[in-house]
C-alpha cells in the first residue's frame, strides 16, 4: 500500500475516532440519565401498584356488596308483587262483597218499606190522612 494511502486511511480513522468519542460520551451520560429516571419511575411504582391493587380490592368487594343489596332488593320486590297481587285479589271479593251489600241493602229497605206500607194498610184499614 502506498504512503498516501495510508496517511489518508490514518486520518480518516483519527477523524472518526475524534467525532465518536464525544459521541460515546454523550450517550453514556444519556444511559446514565435514563438509569436514573428508571431508578426513579421504579420506587414510586412499587407503592403505586400495592395502591392499586388495595383499590382493585375495594372495587371488587364493593361490586359483591352491590350484587347482594341488588339480590336482596330483588326478592323484597318479589315479596312485593304477591302482595300487591294478593291485595288486588282482596280488593276484588271487598268489591263484590260491596256490590252483595248494596243489594242485599236495598232489599233490606224494600222489604222495610213494603213492611210498613203494609202495617199501616191493615192499622188504617187503607185510609190516608197525608
């Protein structure tokens, strides 16, 4: 190999050795950098998992409170319904008693008024002062 050859192969490789260096030591400034917020972001992930884990906890055991009220307000509405089914029922045979007693009433009072009219028919001998 020829002597300029090998001064501009020397110099290419001085110049690439002074551009990389300050290459190399920029990046391992940024690895140490990153290794320092990596350090950071894992102390305050520990405690915020175990918060969120607690949360996730809560969350579930209030879910299973709500499914149990939600049971419960079932069935109370079920006991509901019968009663109210039962009580339209009741209403219903009040309301015929109701009509049985309005007739049975007023028969009552037929059979009192033509009592009386024929009372006072044979006491008067049906005559009528009015």
């Amino acid at each position: 190999m020829a002597t300029w050859m090998q001064v501009v192969v020397t110099v290419c490789v001085v110049a690439v050795t002074v551009v990389l260096i300050p290459a190399i030591v920029s990046m391992r400034r940024s690895v140490q950098r990153a290794e320092a917020v990596l350090l950071l972001v894992e102390r305050e992930l520990g405690p915020l998992a175990a918060q969120i884990q607690g949360l996730a906890e809560d969350l579930r055991t209030f879910v299973r409170q709500g499914n149990r009220e939600l049971e419960r307000f079932g069935a109370a509405a079920e006991r509901l319904g019968d009663l109210s089914e039962r009580a339209g029922r009741l209403i219903g045979v009040v309301s015929g008693f109701t009509r049985v007693g309005q007739i049975v009433g007023a028969a009552t009072g037929i059979k009192k008024g033509l009592d009386v009219f024929i009372h006072r028919l044979r006491k008067h001998g049906g005559e009528y002062d009015g």
